[in-house]
C-alpha cells in the first residue's frame, strides 16, 4: 500500500515502473488487484524529463508479480531449465554502467577497513547486481579480509564458471579457503539439472540464499508449465 503524498512512497512506485521498462513487461501485466482511493487508476506515463509523472495524493494498492510474465517471454525449451535460469538472471540482475562500478569503488574504500559496514555494504550487492570479476579483484586487493569479499559476492559470478574459479584465487591461505568452501560449497556443487536432495541452507548466506532462490525458480517453472 503506497501514499502518494509521500515522497518516498513516490520513489517507490517509480521504480517498479522502471523494473518493468528494464524486464520489457507492461505495466498492465505485472500490476494485479488495483485498489485507488480517489477513483479510477491509469498507469502514468514518462514526462519530458525521463520521470514517471505518478499521482501524488491518494492511497494506492496493488500486488506487483512479474515472474509470470517472465516465463512467458522466454523462447525456451519447456526441458531446458539452465537456459531459462540464465536468461532469467540477464534479465533480473542490475548491471551497473562503469560511471556506477566506480562509484561502487569509491563506497567500498570508505568501508573496506571496517567490518560491519563492509558486511552490510556486500551483502547488498550479493544478491541483485551482476559484478565485473575486475571490480571484485579491486575489492579483494584493497581490503584486509579478501576471503569475505570472495564468500559474500561468490553469487554474483552463478553464470561464470570461470570467474568464480578465478575469484576463488584471492582465498591467501589454507584457512581462508577453508572459510570460503565452508561457506559457498553447497553452491559450488549444486547442479541445478538435478537437483533432488535434502537441503539445510543459511539464508543469511548470499551462497546458500541464491541455491535456494533456484530452488523456488524451479518449482514456479515447473508450476507455470504445469499450468500451461
């Protein structure tokens, strides 16, 4: 439910509206059970500025469910899982421009040396935005603890064989490689072509968290198909 005489509430809408311009979906799609206070709701359009010219006043609720769209769009085979699951990742992550990776630099130097403002600041990117493996390197070489930056933004790379191998690099000693396959193995040796199994997953854990986003992406696959 969002006020919109609330400037953040505003931001707020804006952005699901250009999630939809980013995925290709219509707004009509992914928004379901409109509710309006002040009468009739049409979906605002993109003023000269490049801003969505939404309402501000009223109260507006609706559900936002983009998944079932997705799946429509992809032109894949209704066996070929991997492929779906990659191409719904291209569409899903963020893929910062370089003007934004070096913005991303800069916020990391300031939180490199201390602990719990690096954890919130990886975990953050962990689990919605794709990483360049050279801008993973510098956060690996301008910190004290490269391990954690490996732990923590080993998702980013699900697609990458190769760049997660190479990410696995920075691990500097025995115990540092022991703490990161500690903590991405179950994500490092799940197959997702066969992934029956009995599952116990930290969700606090970006490795443990993205297996089990696949797991739900899995079962909303086979139910759409299923479905028809």
């Amino acid at each position: 439910m969002l006020q919109l005489d609330r400037p953040d509430h505003r931001s707020l809408l804006r952005m699901l509206y250009k999630s939809c311009d980013r995925l290709g979906i219509p707004a009509s799609q992914a928004f379901s059970h409109v509710q309006y206070s002040r009468g009739n709701y049409s979906h605002p359009s993109v003023g000269g500025d490049g801003v969505y010219e939404v309402r501000t006043d009223g109260r507006l609720q609706a559900t936002f469910k983009v998944e079932k769209a997705i799946h429509q769009s992809m032109k894949v085979d209704e066996d070929d899982f991997v492929t779906f699951f990659q191409k719904r990742n291209e569409k899903m992550r963020l893929y910062p421009s370089e003007r934004k990776q070096l913005l991303l630099f800069n916020v990391w130097r300031t939180v490199a040396k201390v602990m719990p403002d690096q954890v919130v600041f990886l975990n953050a990117l962990a689990r919605d935005i794709h990483l360049p493996f050279s801008l993973v390197e510098q956060f690996c070489r301008s910190c004290t603890n490269p391990s954690e930056v490996v732990c923590k933004l080993f998702p980013s790379f699900s697609s990458f064989v190769v760049d997660r191998c190479l990410l696995l690099m920075h691990a500097r000693s025995i115990s540092d490689v022991t703490h990161v396959l500690g903590n991405v193995s179950k994500l490092m040796f799940f197959n997702v072509e066969n992934p029956t199994g009995h599952y116990r997953l930290d969700l606090s854990n970006p490795a443990d968290y993205s297996v089990a986003e696949s797991l739900v992406l899995l079962d909303s696959w086979e139910s759409a198909l299923k479905q028809g």
